[in-house]
C-alpha cells in the first residue's frame, strides 16, 4: 500500500512540474560551460543549471528535452528540462569537432562535423550514431527541411586560414546521397527556412574584406533567387513572424550589432550603417511569438531583450560568454484560443479574428497553421482538416 501511496504521489509531482513549465529560455554559457534557463513569464534567471561539455556551441530544444552540441568534447548532450539534468550523451568520435545538429522528427538528427568535413546521422532515442557521410569543406549551420538536408559548407581552410568557393549541399536521406550543391557567398554559415517555402543563408565573409550578405534559395530549383547587402559580420541569426529576419553581428568595441531584413519583401532595415545596438558581442539571436527578441552578448555576458524595431525592452545577466539560445513554449501552434489545446475552440477563434477583427490571445502568430507569416482562411482549413479529418499537425517554426 505505501509503494502504491509513493508512486500515486510521484506521478503526481511529475504531472505538476510538466504542467507548470513556463515559456523559457536556454542559454548556452560559452565560457562558463553551463546552461542558464530564464522563465519569460516572471524574468527570473537561473544560472549554471547543468554543466555541460568543453566548447558548448549550440542547444536546440525539442519538446521537454534539450541537445547541445558539445564541439570539443565531440558529443551531443541529452537534457530533461523537466529536472535540469544530463539524461546521456552521444559521442561522435574524436576530432570531428562537431558545429550544429538539426532534428528530422523526435529520433533522427544530423549533426555537421566542422573538422571531419562530414555529416553524422544520429539515433536521439537510443543514444547512438547510425552513420556518417562526407558533406563539403568546413561545414557549419544545416537545417532539415521538407526531408532534405541543406548543409552550409563555409569553405574554410584551416592550413592557411583562407576561404574557397561556399556553398549549400542538398542531402537526400531517401538516396544516402548529395543530390546538389549550391553556390552562395564567401563562408555561409547559418541557414533556416523562411514563410515564403525559400531558404535564407547568412554568409559572414571573411572577416578582413569581404563582408556579411544574406543568400535567398528556392529549394525546390535548388537554386540562389536574390542576395541582400549586410555589411559587417553577421552570423547566427532567427527569422520571427510575420518575416523579420535579426543576425546577431559581433560589435565587440562599443557595442553589439543586430541587423535586421524583412523575408517579405526582401529589403534590409539595418546593417552595418545602421546596426540595432545591444551590448557587446552580440553572439546569438532568438525570437518568441510574442514580438520580443533576446540577444545573447557574449562580451557583456548578458541576454538583451528587444522589441523587433530594437527598442529595448530588457536585459539579464547570464554566466560567461553567452552563446546559443533556444525557447521553450508550451503554448502549440494552431492554439488561437490560448487555452493549450488545440480543439473546436481555436477554429472559432480563428473565424472570429478573421471576421471580426477580435484579436487572437497572445499573438496571431499562433493561428498561424501553414507556418505562411499569415492567418488566412487557408489556416481555419488545415485546423478543420487535422480535428476533423486526422489531417496533419500545425506546423512548427
């Protein structure tokens, strides 16, 4: 009876601490190697809340669970959010120096392998590498998209420090082969899809005089469509909705630097002569459904908090030489109503928005279906369509 009584309790606490989750974000602290969580209801900042390996370079939150790219430790972290603690880690073999991961679904990601010049496929549920594949010289940011990967190759060449021709390779897992390799601009780092169905890719340049653009690809032609002139040394970047795409750039003088284009229209709104100013050493950006933008400042070891125009908003003070951010929201897209459910509800919602002009709860960007920067009638038929006719889940961006 007292074991029936204890577990009846334990499930209990389990069920609370998932509901009680906040929106929240995840820093990874550089230099301090720990991983700092800050609930965005309440402001309040949690540091060092688990240590992780030498040289964190990237966390990517899924669900109630985080993976961090450990580069010199070689590894993947595996993190419930749920307790703050190191569920395993999956090595990838010494010196590949990994850079990013990006998931397929809940169990398959792939992970580029800066020094090994070459993608790992990795099993996220049994904690094992199932295959690794070479990929193109130096390769950095990559994204899973539509069941291709697209993997930026920066063309860096670690004997002299040079940067040959960059590029984007296209990986189809159904072939196990590169079906195409697109050329873009001088050391593309980072790329993610914008709500237009195209691929955006900031390419940083070479630091000394060739300089940062943003790359515009249609990855149905595999082709470049259109670059944009940045300036400066953008690098990781995020794409908040409507279409607002921020580059954290650097700034380790007097200030960080944010520039900013609209994927709408394809225009720049600030780059290097007109820089969004932050603290130092703006490293990273993140970008919620609500309107707001958090820059991780690697010099000032803060996150600034920023309206999507650069107003500033806040700051918090984080461990050592913030890096990468993710957001935890456990609000789902396709919850117009805000009750965290998706139901009959929010299909109601959506009609009335659209008719009515009654405002969504929180922000339209969670009726937003079909992930088009948009709440259209196009959105009320894929929401009938998954509650009615078992059709596919909301999008996630």
């Amino acid at each position: 009876m007292k074991n029936k009584l204890a577990l009846l309790l334990t499930l209990c606490l389990s069920v609370t601490a998932l509901a009680q989750m906040p929106r929240t974000l995840y820093v990874v602290n550089g230099l301090a190697e720990t991983l700092t969580k800050i609930d965005l209801e309440t402001g309040q900042v949690t540091n060092h809340i688990v240590t992780l390996g030498i040289v964190p370079n990237q966390v990517v939150v899924k669900g109630k669970l985080a993976y961090v790219v450990n580069s010199i430790s070689s590894n993947i972290q595996k993190i419930d959010l749920t307790s703050d603690t190191t569920l395993g880690y999956i090595f990838l073999g010494a010196g590949k120096n990994p850079w990013n991961i990006t998931l397929a679904d809940t169990q398959i990601a792939y992970v580029s392998n800066f020094s090994a010049n070459s993608i790992s496929k990795v099993d996220l549920l049994k904690d094992t590498v199932l295959d690794e594949f070479p990929i193109g010289q130096s390769p950095e940011g990559l994204v899973f998209y539509k069941g291709k990967l697209y993997v930026c190759n920066t063309g860096f060449n670690p004997k002299d420090f040079s940067y040959g021709q960059g590029t984007v390779a296209v990986y189809a897992p159904g072939l196990d082969s590169v079906v195409a390799v697109i050329n873009v601009g001088q050391n593309p780092q980072y790329i993610k899809p914008d709500f237009k169905g195209r691929l955006q890719v900031i390419c940083t340049g070479d630091y000394v005089s060739n300089f940062g653009k943003a790359y515009i690809i249609n990855p149905i032609s595999n082709s470049v469509i259109d670059s944009l002139e940045l300036g400066g040394t953008p690098g990781q970047f995020a794409i908040g909705w409507p279409g607002l795409a921020l580059t954290a750039a650097g700034g380790y003088s007097t200030n960080g630097l944010v520039y900013s284009y609209s994927t709408s229209t394809d225009s720049v709104l600030h780059n290097q002569d007109n820089p969004i100013l932050v603290n130092l050493g703006a490293s990273d950006i993140g970008a919620d459904k609500l309107g707001s933008v958090y820059v991780a400042c690697f010099n000032a070891s803060t996150v600034d908090q920023i309206g999507t125009d650069g107003t500033p908003l806040g700051s918090y003070q984080v461990g050592d030489g913030p890096g990468s951010l993710a957001i935890y929201d456990p609000r789902p897209n396709g919850d117009a109503s805000g009750d965290m459910l998706i139901s009959l509800d929010d299909i109601i919602a959506q009609i009335i928005y659209l008719f009515k002009g009654i405002p969504i709860s929180g922000s339209p960007a969670y009726a937003d279906c079909n992930c088009s920067g948009s709440l259209t009638l196009s959105d009320v038929i894929y929401l009938v369509n998954y509650i009615f006719k078992s059709g596919p889940l909301p999008c996630v961006f």
